[in-house]
C-alpha cells in the first residue's frame, strides 16, 4: 500500500511538472495618452468585452491582458489581430482620427522564449485629435 501511495505521489508531481514547462505568451495591450484630453475605451475583442475604463491626459493604461498557456506567435502577428471593435469616446466632443484598428498605429515589443510576451502600445497624442 506505501508503495502504490509513493507511486501515485511521484505520478502526480511528473504530470504538474510537465504542465508547468510548457510556456506560452502572455499578450497586453496599452493605450498611452499624451494628448491633454481624457479617453474612455471599451475594447471587444473575439474572446468577449471588456469593461470601459477611462485614461486620463498623461496616462498609460492597460486595456487588455491575456495569458496564453502553449499559445506562441510568428511574425505574422499584429497588435490588431484579436479586436472585434473598440468604441472610444474623447472629452470635450472630440474624435480620435488615428485609426486603432491599424496595425501600424500600434508600437509592438515581443520578447521571445519559454515565456514569451507580446506588448502593444497605442499612443495618443494632440495631433491625434480633432
């Protein structure tokens, strides 16, 4: 009986560290506000909605964070691929006119291996508004 328990113990730890080598990439994205203007963004992308969350003038905000166990990109990836729509609303009845659906709006910074990241920044600015 102490043996099959032995046994089972040992089973049990080889499967939690297998699980836990695997790796993934863990993706976010930012909207930093250099404008002189408060933002507020609801972000949807394909997994669902997020809340709208407000960024103020001089503000960097994360909008979406997702973690992705076995999960591993190639060049092909862009900081657009997962959004479904975004609704921005701009305080004193301006529009954002810097497309955030772009992907060459977007500052990407990806950091490969086990535990890899990709981080994309949208930044806003005066000149972005109207």
């Amino acid at each position: 009986m102490r043996i099959k328990r032995i046994l089972y113990c040992s089973l049990a730890g080889l499967i939690i560290l297998f699980l836990s080598c695997e790796g993934g990439t863990t993706f976010t994205k930012t909207i930093d506000n250099k404008s002189s203007e408060s933002i507020t963004v609801k972000l949807i992308t394909i997994y669902g909605s997020n809340t709208h969350l407000t960024i103020e003038t001089n503000e960097s905000k994360e909008i979406y964070w997702d973690d992705q166990i076995g999960s591993f990109v190639d060049d092909s990836y862009t900081c657009t691929q997962i959004i479904d729509s975004v609704e921005i609303k701009v305080t004193n009845n301006k529009t954002l006119i810097k497309d955030i659906r772009n992907p060459d709006n977007w500052i990407r910074k990806s950091k490969d291996g086990r535990n890899s990241r990709e981080d994309c920044i949208f930044k806003v600015t005066n000149n972005d508004l109207q």
